[in-house]
C-alpha cells in the first residue's frame, strides 16, 4: 500500500498547503492572523477552511500553524462539495467540533449564507476562537492585515464605552447621508477589533463595533460598497451610489443611476420577512485602513458608519429575530455625533487611541 492511501482528506490537504509557494508578501497577515488575532497555542487544535480561490492564502496560514506547532486539519470547500453550498460539509463540522479555533479563508458564493451560519451556529455553541475571513484576498493580506491590532482594539473600547451609555447615534455625509439611531439598551454592543476571544468570533481584518438597533430613520447614501455577493459585481460605487430610505427601521425604498444594482439590492432585501430590516448598526474603527478597495471583508472596518439589513446575529446582540440573508452597506467620509459628542469629522476620528 503506497503512503498516500493511507493519507485523509485533510492530511493530503495539510500537505498540499504545506508544500504550495506563495507570494512572502502574505507572510506578515498570516503572522498577524495566526498570533496578533488568534493567539493560536501549541497545545490548540485548529480547523483551516479554504477554497480553491485562497489556496496560496491557506498555504500562508498554514506554514504559520505548522511553526507554532499545533495540531491543525485542512479543508478545501471544492473537494467536499458543489459550490454554491446548500450546506456546510459534515467533514468540516466534524472537525470543528474537536477544535479550539477555526479559520474561514473562502471566496463568497451566491446564496451560501445558510452553510456559513451552520458553520458559526458551531462556533458560538462551542465558543470556539473563529476567524471569519470571507473574501479574503492578497491585497487584504497586505493591507487590512497589517494594521497594528493593539492600537485597533484600544480605539474600538473607547468607542465602545461611549456607544455603551449612549441613547442614539446621529451621523451625515456630504453625500446626503442623514440618519438617526436610537438605541435598545436590552441590545449588546459588540466590538470585534481584530482581537479574536472566545466571546465572540470576529471577521479578518477586524476593526469595528457592533449592535441591532432599536430603530433606524433617514437616508443613508452607499457610496462605498454593498456586502455579501454583490460586492464582487458591482465594486465601488462613489460614481453610481445607492441611495436607501429608511423609516422605522425598513428600508422603504432605493434607487441609483445603476438600474440593475438598484433592482438586485431591492430583490435581495425582500428575500424574507426581516431582509428588509437593519439588523446591525456598526462603527468602524480599523485605523489602518484608509481607502475602500471594492471588498466588504475590508471595507466595512473602514472608518466610518455601515449598517446591515437582515440577520441581526441575535445570539450575540441578543436582538429577538432572525433572517436568512445579511448584506452590509459602507458611506464614505462620515461626521459622527455619540448623543451631542462628535467622535468623528469627515471620516476622522476625534478619539485618541
């Protein structure tokens, strides 16, 4: 019997990563993903997701798991099913359930939100230390990644304390964003700077503090980017913004020189009963990045407002509903007023890290 039979799925995948060359520019993201976020242990087990898109991104992961000498498992989404997913490989649940962290280094697909979901339902059961890394491409490796994580988490608590006793948020762009967001103190606020704990798994590069609104009103002008599959599509939108009105926490309308941008968020936002709804009112806080590049992944930890409508990750915010879809929406060049305290002017902060 040749050595190879006697390989799993995931050994000759652990092998694959380990032998595959990549760019050394992706080294010092890995390093920061591995050590600076995760604080992955040498006694830790780790379960490595990827798919055929981020080989070389998985490969600089992997040498960074191999060098700290834990116990790690490989995935590649392509070699367990079709994608799009209908559903998150038994394979990979399998493994999550024996391991201390997880790593998700994948290109979105259409559709594919429900096998994430099965993926973080484990996470936050198990409390497992999660990095979300959807979308992850080179140039994040290089650029969101190497932001200094400490300084990060340090401005996000001091955004967070202030969000924490505030009774709503008020923020304008030039570009005719004008929204106001009061607040359900029952709602958590979450800060996911790139600082990965047990509490809560956070996406790569981090940057940003989080909570479901109690009741969001106003327009709010996308001339930054649009979330989840759409982000590929349609890129930057500073030319052809989205314009979205909000009145009760609903989206009651949109609309944009790009027709067909227009009709897919509409359609995307009407997919159940709460896609319509803004689930998540966000700061973000990553102080290292600064321009958007056209990806959510990066883009949503831009300094500045973003909101989500749909899922409003209940578990955490402890918001009572639920939706099957989640699509971000990023403004650009923000003025922030925390109740009367201005915290940011034309997309710079006022705050002190």
């Amino acid at each position: 019997m040749s050595s190879s039979t006697l390989l799993s799925p995931d050994s000759s995948t652990r092998s694959l990563l380990l032998e595959s060359r990549f760019p050394d520019e992706l080294r010092p993201g890995a390093y920061t993903a591995v050590i600076t976020c995760l604080r992955v242990r040498r006694e830790e087990k780790v379960t490595l997701i990827c798919d055929r898109e981020t080989l070389l991104i998985a490969a600089s992961l992997a040498q960074e798991l191999a060098a700290r000498g834990c116990r790690w498992n490989a995935f590649v989404l392509e070699d367990l099913a079709p994608r799009p997913l209908t559903g998150m490989p038994p394979e990979i649940l399998a493994d999550m359930e024996s391991s201390d962290v997880s790593i998700f280094a994948v290109q979105a697909q259409q559709n594919e939100l429900r096998s994430r979901m099965q993926m973080t339902d484990v996470v936050n059961r198990r409390r497992m230390r999660h990095a979300h890394m959807v979308n992850i491409t080179p140039q994040i490796m290089c650029e969101g990644m190497r932001a200094d994580y400490d300084l990060v988490d340090r401005l996000s608590q001091k955004v967070l304390e202030k969000a924490r006793r505030a009774r709503f948020i008020r923020a304008t762009t030039t570009a005719g964003t004008d929204i106001l967001a009061e607040l359900n103190p029952d709602y958590k606020w979450i800060r996911t700077s790139g600082i990965i704990s047990r509490d809560k798994w956070g996406n790569l590069p981090g940057g940003e503090v989080f909570t479901t609104p109690a009741e969001v009103n106003g327009t709010f002008v996308v001339d930054g980017v649009v979330g989840d599959y759409l982000c590929a599509q349609y890129g930057l939108l500073e030319a052809a913004p989205l314009t979205i009105d909000i009145r009760e926490n609903r989206m009651t309308g949109c609309r944009s020189e790009n027709h067909q941008l227009q009709e897919d968020f509409e359609t995307y936002t009407h997919t159940d009963e709460n896609s319509s709804r803004v689930g998540e009112f966000a700061i973000g806080t990553n102080i290292g990045v600064d321009h958007v590049i056209g990806n959510i992944l990066q883009d949503e930890k831009f300094p500045g407002i973003h909101i989500a409508f749909g899922n409003p990750y209940g578990e955490h915010t402890g918001a009572p509903w639920r939706s099957s879809t989640h699509i971000d929406v990023v403004g650009l060049r923000f003025n922030i007023w925390i109740e009367d305290e201005p915290i940011m002017r034309e997309g710079k902060f006022l705050i002190e890290p």
